[in-house]
C-alpha cells in the first residue's frame, strides 16, 4: 500500500481539532474517514529532535538530538549545526529503500546534506543556500528550480520574520506555501513512488509572531482586523492544497497528516542562567552591565567553570546541563551522588519560580534518565525544563536583573511550542477509525512500515498502531 | 554485516599494526577488525566536519537566531 505523509511543523491539536476544524474541511473531513488524535512529541518539543524521532521510530536518546543545535564535544557553548550526518539512526526512507521502496521526501528538516536513497529527496530549512547541493539525486536540484522560475525565485525559509512587518511576514508566508506546494505537486505527477512524505513549515514561523491577533487570552493581544484571522488563513491555505492532492493521490493510498509538536501563547521567559547565578550554581567572575548571551559570557572569560556546578542552555526550553566531572572540559561536579543531589537542587529551585505576580507556575523538570534511553543519552540535557508547562519559555542571556523577561536579545515572541502535535490517518481498509489516545511520534515510523508490509525489520521505541 | 573487500597496506604497517592488535589486551581481535576501527573514526569525524563550510555554518546561525534558537 502507497503511504502519503503532509506534516505541518507546528500545527496545534487544540485549534486544528477544536475552534477551526468546521474551517478546514479537508482536514475535518480525514478526520470523520480515519482516526484521529493527539500525538505527544519529544522531550523537549523542538523540531528537532521531533521529527527525527517521527521518521526513525527512536527517541532522541537514539541519535542525541535536543535542539537545532548541538554541543561540540570538549566545550561549553560552542554548538554545532544539526545535519543529517549526525543522527545516524536509519530513518524511515533509509529503512524503505533497503527493501526496495521508493520514497519521495520533501522539505522534512535535518536531511541536509542530502543522502542517496531509493527515490528523491529535497532538503529543508537547515539548507545553506540555493547554491548548495540540496537534492538527490543531484539533477533533480535543476528541474525544482524550473518549477519554481529559477534559482532566484527559490524560497529555502522565511527570514529575520520577528522584525518584519506583519503583513509583510503573512504575504511571505503564504508565498512559502505555494511555493513548497507546487515543488509536491510537481513531484507527485512526475516521480514514483511508494511513500511520499512532505513537510510545510509556514505554520511554525506564524505562530511565533501573529498568534497575538487571535487570542484574545494572550497578555498582548492586538486588536487588528487584517491579521486576526492570519494564522488561520495560512491553515486554510494548506488544507485548500491538501484537497486538490488528495485527489490526484492513487485510491489506496493511505494518508497520514501529523504536526511534530503544537504551540501555546507564551507569557514570559524565564532567564534561568540569571537565576542559576543567583542561587550560586553558575559562577561569574564579573556579572555583565548589559544583557549578554551565555557564548559571548563565556568567550570573554567571564565564567568561572571551577566553581560553577550547572548552566542552562535553550531559547523556548531549557536545558540545563550539569558541570560533570569527566564529562565537562572543566567539570567539578563528581559523577553518582553529588551529581545527583545537585539536579534535585536544581530542579527545586526551577519548580518553584513563581510568576511574576508571585503565582504559582506550573512548572515540569524532565530528569534525562527518564525520558531518554539510548546510546547517547550522555550528551542529553541532565534537565529538561517546561517553565508553566512551557506557557514560558527561556532565556540564556545574563544581566536582565529580573528572572523574567518578555523579550531574548533577538526580539519578542508570541508563541512557545506545544507538548502535542496533531495526527490524522485515514486508512483505505478502514483498520483504524474515530478518536486515538496515548499516541507518541516514536510510532510513526513503525506504524508506517507495518502498512507497508515490512514489519518486524527494525527495532524502534514506538510501536504500530495497526 | 556487510560485504568484505581486501584493500592493500605496506608490510612494516602491516607489522606495527599487528603488534599494536597483540598489545591492545583483546580490545582488537585482528588487525582487520583494527584498520576497520581506525577507518571510521577517521571517515566519521571527517564527513561530519565537511557538512557545512564556515560562511555556510555562519548563515545558518544567523538564521536560526533569527528564528530565536541561538
């Protein structure tokens, strides 16, 4: 059986499957033919690792991924870029291709640089630039661009969209929409196929700036006819697209829409290294006069690693990682019983920030151990942090003199990520039907396999829900 | 396991090699399985060096710091 997957990045089980499922009638109709439900995304909710962990049926303790970027062994805050050689776990067309299926993968984030598969592939948003070798195979890079008028008219993302004019930033939007849809819907006519599998990324990008326009909840509300119905536009846009591929899409095709996390309206972001400061964990030799970031901190010497026990990393979660001894370029903290009474002492005083108008948040510490299994659970964050169950984000910068902040360094944001991603499918033999509970992303992948009949091949943490 | 090929050394490698596998204390049974070990440690570090050049490394930073998550 033919497989179809349309993820789109960031879409939120609570507005897609509650207010604005009578708007998108594509999706609302999938949802009354097949099953349905919300699908619980990695620890931490982050692009990625989330979609790595939906397409190889891994957590992320797997291929020790936790964010966009990642510590380079030996360092504190030198981070490297998260690519496709780095998770080394075989994803689902990897899988397919050993058994001799072909897959078309488009746009799915961390498959840059591209791999050889059985089938085509362009890569996503983590792309350098136009100029880089971003399909395989490398031909197929000549005939996207003629889909799209040429490499200058080539949209790799949406850029520096937190200081664009709203407007502005929607029209953008909607372009990158059309444009990843017309490179789909070229290949889905032109390039065989067994799994096809897309990713549209517009609605992340939306979220983190027009979610004030419609909620009227959100602490900055604004009142703007144009734009109060952005965000939801762009969701009707793609489920318009969806229906004109669904009926090119051959009968038995099984359809699978999923999101890798949701969104939620962000109130404040908590500045946990100034409060790691504050409590004495993280040492400063000099506490800077203005903000500064944890890289630039540490650049200019002005960390004491000697005498610093844990630091936090992450902009929308927080990753505190603790200053372990044989682990850590300078670690002090020993490994076994000091280690773990410096996380209780962390996570305690994590847990109980309170708002800024002294309430209670209702805050989540992750311990790694119990979220994450795998060879690479080494280099996880020893905590994971959901500040109000990630209602607030976080900051890394120091010298805020407060332990909230509405802003980073780089501007405001209005939306953090959601624990939840949606998942919809709907199954030509009707094996699966009406409203699913305890889905995980772990199970898309051994999911799709069994429906492809190469069951019991691989081993995954998920399993199939067929 | 995949599918073996010979590949050709000079012979005094050959013979460093082989008494560095006898003095390893069982941590390499041949110097087969040994060449194989020092080979992906090299391809390894290698490919993941080489994904981005240092303009491209630095336009994607300044990407995703824009996106908020540097």
């Amino acid at each position: 059986m033919k497989v179809f997957i349309l993820g789109i990045d960031s879409a939120e089980p609570d507005l897609v499957f509650g207010e604005w499922r009578k708007e998108l009638p594509t999706i609302s109709q999938l949802m009354e033919e097949g099953a349905w439900g919300k699908i619980s995304s990695t620890v931490p909710p982050i692009t990625c690792p989330a979609w790595p962990s939906a397409f190889s049926g891994c957590n992320p303790g797997r291929f020790g991924l936790y964010d966009l970027r990642y510590r380079k062994l030996g360092t504190y805050t030198e981070f490297g870029i998260v690519n496709s050689r780095v998770v080394k776990v075989p994803r689902l067309w990897n899988i397919l291709s050993k058994h001799g299926m072909k897959s078309v993968v488009a746009f799915v984030p961390v498959t840059y640089p591209p791999e050889p598969i059985n089938g085509f592939m362009v890569t996503s948003f983590l792309t350098p630039s136009v100029r880089s070798p971003f399909t395989y195979p490398p031909q197929l890079k000549r005939e996207v661009l003629r889909v799209v008028g040429g490499p200058s008219e080539y949209i790799i993302d949406v850029y520096d969209y937190r200081r664009k004019d709203p407007k502005e930033l929607y029209e953008e939007l909607r372009a990158k929409t059309e444009h990843d849809f017309k490179v789909i819907k070229y290949l889905l006519k032109n390039k065989p196929w067994d799994l096809f599998t897309a990713i549209i990324m517009s609605i992340d990008r939306a979220q983190h700036t027009l979610w004030k326009y419609f909620d009227k909840e959100h602490p900055r509300f604004v009142e703007d006819p144009e734009l109060k119905d952005g965000l939801l536009n762009l969701h009707k846009q793609i489920d318009e697209e969806l229906s004109e591929i669904l009926e090119q899409l051959p009968k038995d095709t099984l359809v699978i829409i999923l999101s890798d996390h949701g969104a939620k309206r962000m109130y404040y972001r908590i500045n946990v290294n100034e409060i790691l400061v504050n409590e004495g964990i993280l040492k400063l030799k000099k506490r800077p006069r203005l903000v500064t970031g944890l890289r630039e901190l540490d650049k200019r010497g002005v960390i004491d690693w000697s005498k610093t026990s844990a630091y936090a990393l992450g902009a929308y979660i927080a990753q505190v990682f603790v200053n372990l001894k044989g682990r850590e370029p300078k670690g002090v903290v020993r490994p076994g019983e000091e280690y773990e009474s410096v996380r209780e002492q962390i996570a305690d005083i994590l847990r109980n920030v309170k708002g800024p108008n002294g309430e209670s948040l209702n805050t989540k510490v992750f311990f790694k151990e119990e979220v994450y299994k795998g060879e690479m659970l080494d280099v996880m964050p020893d905590l994971t942090v959901y500040f109000d169950n990630l209602h607030y984000g976080a900051n890394e910068a120091v010298g805020f003199n407060s332990p909230y902040s509405l802003e980073t360094i780089k501007g405001p944001d209005d939306s953090n990520h959601g624990e939840f991603g949606i998942f919809i499918i709907r199954d030509p033999e009707n094996r699966t039907k009406g409203q699913l509970k305890g889905l995980k992303l772990e199970d898309v992948t051994p999911t799709v396999l069994e429906i492809m009949g190469t069951k019991g091949l691989s081993k995954f943490d998920g399993t199939s829900l067929i | 396991m995949s599918e073996k090929v010979s590949v050709k050394i000079p012979k005094d490698l050959y013979e460093k090699a082989k008494k560095f596998v006898e003095e390893s204390g069982g941590e390499f049974k041949s110097v087969d399985e040994f060449v194989e070990f020092v080979l992906k440690e090299v391809l390894e570090e290698e490919t993941e060096e080489r994904v981005y050049t240092p303009e491209e490394e630095e336009e994607i930073k300044r990407r995703l710091r824009a996106l908020g998550y540097l």
